[in-house]
C-alpha cells in the first residue's frame, strides 16, 4: 500500500508555527522555588508544574514520589477537572521538594485556549524571589495577588531561607496562574474516599499472594453506573500498584471514555508510569487495539464481546512474553463501561466470563435509580476458580463548598459536569491530530493513498454499495492492518478498485490510528487521508473502517485563521445555523463572531 505526502506551499502553516514559537518565547517562566509540608498536610493545586523530592515522600492519586524517582515528575491539574491535591505521605516528618513550571504542556489548538481559558493554566507566575532579607509582609502582599485559597480561614505562608512553609493546617489549596489577572478560587479538589484507600490496600496485600503462591496474573475489574468514578478508581489503583509493581496492564472496554485513545475502540496498554491529570495528555497508542467504531457497545454487541475476547486471547500472549526478570506476570486493571441494566448487565456479565478477574471492585453511585443491586448476583457468573472477592464501595465525589450543596446549585454542577466531558472529547480528538503537528487539522497535508489493495468496510449496513465512496468523503476512519487474505471469485473484479468487506476483521485485523478522509480524486483513483500516524506504520495498513464515531466541529474550526468562513455550520442542539454572512454562534459559553474562527 502506497502512501504519499501531499506537498503543499502552505503559508499559512508556516505562519502559524512562527506564530506558536512567538508565543512560547514570550510565555515567561519562573524561578524554581522550594516548599515543606508538615505531617498530614496537604496542597490541592491548578495548574501544571514538575516535582522533585528534596526530602521525604509525596504521595499524589494513590502514587508516591520520593528521592528514588529520578528526575522531574510532570503533573498537570486543569480547571475542568477538581483539583489534584499533594499530600505528605511521612507520619513524623515534614516533606521537602521543589516546585518547577512546566514548558512541554501545551494546547496547541487556539480554539480550545479561547473556550476553556486553558492559555491562562499554561504558565505559572509566583513572585518567588524571597530571601533571608525580605519581609514576611512583602510575601504575604504578593500572595494576595496571586495564589487563592478555598481554606477559611485563610491559612498563614511564611518564608524562611528561600523556603515557603504553611502554618498549622492540614489542607488548604491555591490556584496556580499564568497571568496577574485574579480568577475565581478552586471550588473543588479531588478527594479519595477512605474506603477506596483500604479497597486498594488490600487488592494489593491479595495480588501480591496471588503471585507469590500461583504464579498467575491479578486481574481486578471495575465495574459501576455511569459518573460514579470507575476511571478515577482504576487510575488511582494503577497508580497504587505502580508503586510495588514496574508494569500495569490496563484493559479498556468503555468505548465511550477511553483513557489512552479517543473514543471507539477496545484496547490493552502496558502502562509503566504514574497517571496524573486528564487523558487527553495521554495520547499513547495501545500495545493491542481492535477498532468498534462506535462510543456505545449496545450499538453492536456482539462485534463487541467478538472484539474483548480476541483482545484477552492477545493478551494472555503478551503476558507470556512480558514476564518479568523473575518470572513474575504483572496485574491487570479491566475498566468497564457505565451500562448496567438490561444488554448492559448481560455484556458485563460476558466480560466478567472472559475475563475471569480474581477481584471485583462494584461502585455505587449516590442515585439509587442508577444502581443495580442485582448486577453480581445472577447464579454461575462468579462460580469460576479463580474469583476471590467482591468489594463494594461509594462512588466517588469531589469535595465541594457551601453553596455547591446548596439546592439551587445542584442542577449547575451537573450541567458543569456533562460541559466538561463533552470538552475532554474535544481535546482527546484535538490532541490526537496535532501530537505530530503544530497547525489545526484542516491545515495539515494529508496522505495519498492509491485505491489498488485498500479494503473498504462500512460498518452500517443500510449503506448501499454504490455510495461506500460518498459516505467515507469527510469522514472519520479507523485505520487497520489485516492480515488475512480474501480471495475474490468473480473474474470481472478490478484489481485498481477497492475491495469491499462484508464483515469487520477481528482475529487477524489490529487497528494502529485513526484517519480522516479529506477527499477522494476519483479521477486518479486515490484517497486523501489525515492521520498522525507515522509513515513506517501506515504502509502496514490495508483496510479503512468507517464506524457510527463522528468528530466534534469544534476540532474541524481553527480560531487562528483571520479570513471568513462563509456558509459554515454550528450545531446547537437539534437547530443548524448556516449563512454566507458573518454569523454569531455560541460554542460552550463565548460567543464569538465568524471573523475570529
């Protein structure tokens, strides 16, 4: 399969990569300054910055950090998601470390920096030139101008030696800028409930025996409705094994909120560092990826169980071949989806029969209507011999203020919270396209890519043939290496046409990316496709899969251009606005002109 790059005399590319060094050059850092945590204190924080450990233990989402971790430790907390908070994991003495700005975290789509205020987290602006020779009061005017606090009373910052040191509280958060401009103080910080902290422990007490006694792999899966913290708990736990074991398997079956890719897809990643902040900075390729195509497994169950059960087959390979320098097989983490009533139940129960984990960790959620309380308790789902215990526990809840619980706020922080997912799409998808480019998707020279040896597959069936070729125009693909080999029997078939599959590719297929079909010259019989994909792997692929997952707008429109858009279309629920005049829509809560976009 051959694959060319368009070359385009692009000016506008280059422009706007002088444009982003411009930028970065004047995004001014600052100086590295010290901090000390007293015994059971804790620091919630927005923001990106890096760690070193001085002195001590810091433990932050389940991991630790200590002098042992060589190097810097990255951590990015945005506004969007509560605050990740930093606590000293010493019983009796204080913690030492330093506090660095992060350059490398970047968002390089102008458009999410205007919605979200992400360009104003970028950075982090403290006054830290403090020394023996200035005042405690100076410190504490510049505090007032720069850091926040959701702590009443305000807790006292004192300075020592260069050194910042809180007084005697246990927590208290602040709010990390890019700016001098004063934004509102963090609301909510990330809080683990106690019973996840001892869930965890013993997990891990039981794993270790596990190894020790049968020489098999751990596996724990964790299963729940829907916003009742599933992906938060198996970070938190991959973050708590990563601390006795050196590799975490993490199996992903939630098609619709995939930690390591965008959604529609199913897939095993060897996991080998911590995770902090959201997944959209985490744009790491799986080891085994099947592609479903759609963000909801009801839409075609049995591709879906077809799809999970090829990937444990894989898997129990890869484990063979993984093991470690003693032997020993490593821990593997299964996230599930939020369906747990009616199919969802039974597709749960088929993972759980595929899969036979040794430990089930079963979320409830605080609205009982979500719940189902007889999810684990149909007969022979849990009879299997390597089943050990069931743990259930409360969901998880950030810890709010006052006037968050306050009924009239209710229905607000639930509207905040489907915002925020839906902007995770957006920025999953957005970082997908541009981790290889610096210019917005609809700028980026696409691939050429020859109809001769390409297989096409369509995976809604009231597509008819002739319009296979209309339908993937403009579209989002998966992108698949097959390797199995489809002899044709009819004598009139054009080897210069692609062929055309009745049936998705599992057992042989492996999807290595994704794609978008910008055109298609049916002239020269070739297809023009953006993906990031490196060009050593996408001569591997030979099969373009069309699924039911579509791209946001927001990913499609870059806010950089200064030049009209004519005719362009924002869906707003279930109205369309079009027109070849400068139009006014809304996109999140800014409301920008055309002329901007």
């Amino acid at each position: 399969m051959d694959f060319k790059i368009e070359k385009n005399s692009n000016e506008e590319i280059k422009r706007r990569k002088i444009e982003n060094e411009n930028e970065n050059k004047n995004n001014h850092s600052i100086k590295t300054f010290k901090m000390i945590l007293k015994p059971k204190q804790k620091l919630s924080f927005y923001g990106k910055i890096q760690i070193k450990i001085i002195k001590g233990n810091l433990k932050i989402l389940g991991f630790n950090i200590n002098t042992s971790n060589s190097g810097k430790i990255s951590i990015f907390s945005p506004t969007t998601l509560s605050a990740l908070t930093l606590e000293n994991n010493n019983r009796n003495q204080s913690t030492e470390f330093k506090i660095y700005s992060e350059k490398n975290i970047q968002i390089k789509n102008k458009a999410f920096k205007e919605m979200f205020d992400i360009h104003e987290y970028l950075g982090i602006n403290i006054n830290t030139n403090i020394n023996k020779n200035e005042s405690k009061t100076k410190w504490n005017e510049t505090r007032n101008q720069v850091v926040e606090c959701f702590a009443d009373p305000r807790p006292e910052i004192g300075s020592k030696n260069g050194v910042l040191f809180l007084s005697e509280m246990k927590e208290f958060g602040v709010l990390l800028r890019g700016d001098s401009r004063l934004y509102n103080q963090i609301t909510s910080k990330l809080v683990i409930p106690d019973s996840w902290r001892s869930i965890c422990k013993d997990i891990k007490k039981k794993s270790v025996g596990i190894i020790q006694k049968k020489g098999v792999s751990p596996v724990i899966l964790v299963c729940g409705a829907q916003n009742c913290g599933k992906s938060t708990f198996s970070k938190f736990l991959l973050n708590s094994m990563l601390n006795i074991f050196s590799c975490v398997y993490h199996f992903e079956t939630d098609v619709g909120q995939c930690e390591f890719t965008p959604p529609g897809v199913i897939s095993v990643s060897r996991v080998v560092e911590p995770l902090f902040g959201p997944g959209f900075m985490r744009m790491n390729w799986p080891e085994i990826t099947q592609f479903y195509g759609d963000d909801n497994p009801a839409k075609m169950p049995s591709l879906y169980i077809d799809m999970i059960r090829h990937l444990q087959e894989m898997l129990t390979k890869m484990q063979a071949k993984d093991l470690s320098s003693d032997g020993t097989q490593w821990p593997v983490i299964i996230n599930t989806h939020g369906w747990i009533h009616s199919v969802g139940e039974q597709l749960l129960h088929s993972i759980i029969k595929i899969t036979k984990p040794h430990f089930i960790v079963h979320l409830k959620s605080e609205n009982y209507l979500l719940n189902n309380d007889e999810l684990l308790g149909v007969p022979n789902i849990l009879s299997y011999q390597e089943f050990q215990k069931v743990f259930i526990c409360e969901s998880f809840n950030k810890k709010l203020n006052k006037e968050d619980l306050q009924e009239e706020n209710i229905g607000r922080i639930r509207k905040e919270k489907h915002q925020a997912s839906i902007k995770f799409k957006m920025f999953k998808w957005d970082h997908y396209f541009t981790q290889r480019s610096e210019v917005n998707i609809c700028l980026q020279a696409p691939f050429q890519v020859g109809w001769g040896g390409i297989r096409l597959r369509v995976l809604s069936n009231e597509v008819p043939f002739c319009e296979f070729l209309n339908v993937l125009n403009g579209s989002l693909i998966g992108l698949v290496c097959d390797k199995q080999e489809y002899d044709c029997e009819d004598e009139k078939f054009n080897k210069e046409l692609p062929q055309i599959l009745q049936e998705t590719p599992i057992r042989s297929a492996e999807c290595v990316g994704f794609g978008v079909v910008r055109s298609i010259d049916m002239s020269k019989k070739l297809f023009y496709i953006i993906t990031p994909i490196l060009i050593e792997k996408l001569k591997q692929v030979n099969t373009l899969v069309l699924g039911f997952v579509r791209l946001p707008i927001e990913v499609l429109v870059d806010w950089g251009l200064d030049f009209d858009t004519p005719y362009f279309s924002a869906y707003n629920g279930s109205k369309i606005l079009e027109g070849n005049h400068e139009m006014k829509r809304r996109v999140g809560k800014i409301l920008v002109k055309s002329k901007e976009i």
